[in-house]
C-alpha cells in the first residue's frame, strides 16, 4: 500500500459565446478555488454549490458543451462528493474522448483531473490505515473501528474513477481487516468486472478464500479448505508446503469421518462414513506423496505419507513406506508398529506380530548398556547350541539388547540395524525374528485337494 504521486488540478477561463449557465458554472469554480487558496473554506463550499446549479442547468440546456463536464466534477469533488464527481468526469471522459483528436486535450485534462482527487482520496486513505496499525505488534490487527476511516477514504477513491483496480484491491484489503470478509468479497468481484484478471485483485480474492476456508476448518468443515488449497496447487503445482498443508486437511477429514463412523449406529450410515473416510485418507496419501517425492529427505514427510497410504488401505504400498523408514531408523518404534500394521492388513500374520513385538520392546524394554556383553553372556549361559550361541555365530554381536518382561515371559530382543534383523529370545530359545531388508509376502495357499485330484477316464 504505497501513496500514490500527486498530479495538478487544471482549470481554465471560461469560453466566450456559450451558455450563460455553463459560463456562470465555470467562472464560480474558479472563484471557488481562489476562496479555497485563501483559506475562506465556507465562502469556496458556497461557491462550489452555486457552480453545481448553474453547470446542471447549463447541460440540460446545452448538452453538447463538454466541456462542463469537468468543471462540474471538480465542483462536486471539492464539495466531497466522490460519487457525484466520479459520475460528471465518467459522463464527461465518455464523451469527450469518444470523438478522438478532435477532442485530444480536453480529453486528457479532464481524465488529469479526475486522477488528480483519486490520488487525494487515495493517499488520504493510506494515511488513514496507517494511523490506524501503527504501534501494533508483529502479527497483530487494528481494531475494525479505527479501519473504518481509511474504509471510507478508499470508497471515496474508487467512487472518483471506478475504473481504477488499485483501490478496489486495497479497499477490499481494509474491509477484511475490519472482519467485513463479505463487503470485501464484493469489492473484489466488482473490481474484477471492471478490470478482468487484475493480478492484485484475483491475489486478494484468493487470499480471503484461503481466509474464509481456515474460518471453516476451525469449525471442523474441512471440504472450502481443501477446495481453496487444491486450486492453488493446480496453479503452482510445484509447492511443496501447500501440498503436505492439503494432505493434512485431507488427513484431518479422514479422522473426523471415521470417528464419526465409530459412533454411528446405524450400518448403513457407518458404512458411508467409512468409505468417506477411505476416500479422504487416500486425498491425504495422494498429496503426502507429492511431498514426499519433492522432499524424500524429509522422515516426518514420509511417516506421514505412510500413515496416510495405510489409512486409506493401500497396504503394499504403505509396507514399502514403512520398510524404507525402517532401513534408515531400525530402532524406530513408531516405524516398527507401521510395518506391523501394513503386515496386518496383508495377512503376513507372523512378519506382523514379529513387528508388534519388536515395537513392544523397543517402547518399554530396558537397553543394555553393553550389547555385545550381553550377547555373550546369555550364549555362554544357555549353552554353545542355543539360539543365542547361534545367533551369535551367524550374525555377529548385536548392535541393541533390550529386554521386556511379558507377562511370566522374560523377553530379550536383539537388534542389527546394519543389518536390519532382530530376533526374539525368551530363556534361550527364538520367539521369534524379524527382517526388514524388503517386504516380506504372503503365503500363497496351498492348492485344494479337488484342484490336486485329476479326473478319472
């Protein structure tokens, strides 16, 4: 919002051999600025509305003088009349400029003229707003009541020349930091109609949808955010931020609609929301997934690509997800109760509560501050042809020991993340172990013994 410069006010002598009135009209906006001048401000206000009179009747008397036309929106001007003087300089400009050379100067006076009170109106009305913020804090708004001067200012401005889009888009701007979002709507809208595709006027109109949709999910409708979010990436594909901003709105939605499924009683109700939810979380993945293939160095963004792949129920790829967390954070519980869940929904049941397991130890077990130590002490206690002793033999020493009490079972898991495998001991035997160098699949089941069974001739 800058002040825009200043242009002077251009009043000639009246012509001669003309209607008396527009002659009259003319000579009392010239005796009207010399009150002006002298700082006699009643007496100029006087003479002003007496210019009014005369130069109204002048025009009906003799419209083709057009010249009038702009006396009589100074006079209106000069009384304050932004709307009146707008519509005396707009009949004027039209007609004057309308019959080309012939008309060249007068047209480019009275368009000086006009432009010469929208930058008084213009500048009165920045003055206005910065009255209005200054002192605040970073961050802070102006109370909507002290807006309200420059609100008006800019009205002014915009009612002198509607043509002009930089007071639409800075009014619209004061209305909706006086909370009046749908006076600024409006603003914004006629502004465009007068200038299509005004860059500043089409920024602020998406500004106050991104406004109006954050408004909305506060109330927990997320659908205008995500609206609002989606046409900006369509018009900057390339934003990252905004990408991972709408898969968290598609997240939030997912959420809400499936916790409102947990609590509806009707099935076929339930059964909606849950594929609503299905729906939402597989937006969610979908703009994780520009995220992440814009940022793969980002953990958080792809953690947050594999929930969201595994809420929609898109579980191979949510493995995959999962695997690669794993292979640069095997001591990750949170990415081990990932792998467990798409393991899970895959049916891979034992590479499933292997990862549970693993989670379970990782969150409570108690890490041995010597691991290899106590790799060897428990090869050496159970024996040279116990699981730990072969373990040992195979693998090397461990990387982590940690050890958990389940119930009556002490359970000691040992970890090697180079190698990305645990295995599971409870008294010196494999509960079980786990490897996370790829996805493991599922079983295939065993043909039936009809399909075993040939037919006999």
């Amino acid at each position: 919002m800058v002040a825009a410069g200043l242009f002077t006010l251009v009043v000639v002598p009246a012509a001669e051999a003309r209607n008396f009135h527009v002659a009259g009209g003319i000579q009392y906006v010239t005796q009207g600025g010399i009150e002006k001048k002298k700082g006699n401000l009643a007496d100029a206000t006087r003479i002003y509305g007496k210019a009014i009179a005369q130069l109204t009747q002048g025009l009906e008397e003799d419209p083709k003088d057009l010249e009038a036309w702009d006396y009589l929106g100074i006079a209106y001007a000069e009384l304050d009349s932004a709307a009146k003087a707008g519509s005396a300089f707009g009949s004027g400009i039209d007609k004057i400029c309308a019959l080309g050379d012939e008309k060249k100067k007068l047209c480019e006076r009275i368009r000086s003229n006009r432009e010469y009170y929208w930058v008084i109106y213009f500048n009165k009305a920045i003055a206005a707003y910065q009255k209005a913020t200054a002192g605040l804090g970073e961050g802070k708004e102006p109370e909507a009541s002290a807006v309200q001067p420059a609100i008006d200012a800019m009205s002014q401005a915009v009612a002198v020349n509607p043509g002009n889009p930089k007071a639409y888009c800075n009014l619209a701007a004061f209305q909706a930091n006086a909370k009046q979002k749908d006076q600024a709507l409006a603003t914004i809208q006629t502004g465009l109609e007068k200038a299509p595709g005004d860059s500043c006027l089409m920024q602020r109109k998406e500004q106050l949808s991104f406004a109006s949709a954050n408004e909305a999910v506060q109330t927990g409708n997320f659908g205008p955010a995500i609206t609002a979010y989606e046409k900006q990436l369509a018009a900057n594909p390339n934003d990252a931020g905004m990408a991972q901003s709408v898969g968290e709105l598609y997240f939030k939605q997912g959420t809400q609609q499936e916790e409102s499924a947990g609590k509806e009683a009707d099935a076929t109700k339930k059964t909606e929301l849950t594929t609503q939810a299905k729906t939402s979380f597989a937006g969610a993945a979908k703009w994780f997934g520009k995220y992440h293939e814009a940022k793969p160095e980002d953990e958080n963004g792809t953690y947050n690509y594999t929930i969201a792949l595994l809420r929609s129920g898109n579980a191979s790829e949510g493995a995959k997800m999962a695997q690669g967390l794993l292979t640069v954070k095997g001591d990750s519980p949170e990415y081990h109760s990932l792998m467990a869940s798409a393991y899970r929904d895959l049916k891979v049941d034992d590479a499933a509560q292997g990862h549970a397991l693993v989670t379970r130890v990782l969150k409570d077990g108690t890490k041995e501050a010597d691991a290899a130590g106590a790799a060897q002490k428990a090869a050496a206690q159970y024996g040279a042809t116990s699981a730990p002793a072969k373990a040992l033999k195979e693998m090397g020493p461990p990387d982590e020991v940690r050890g958990l009490t389940i119930g009556d079972y002490p359970v000691e898991t040992w970890l090697w993340l180079g190698k990305k495998h645990a295995t599971l001991f409870s008294k010196g035997k494999q509960v079980t172990e786990v490897d996370w160098t790829a996805v493991a699949s599922a079983a295939k089941p065993a043909p039936t013994a009809k399909a075993q069974t040939k037919k006999s001739r």
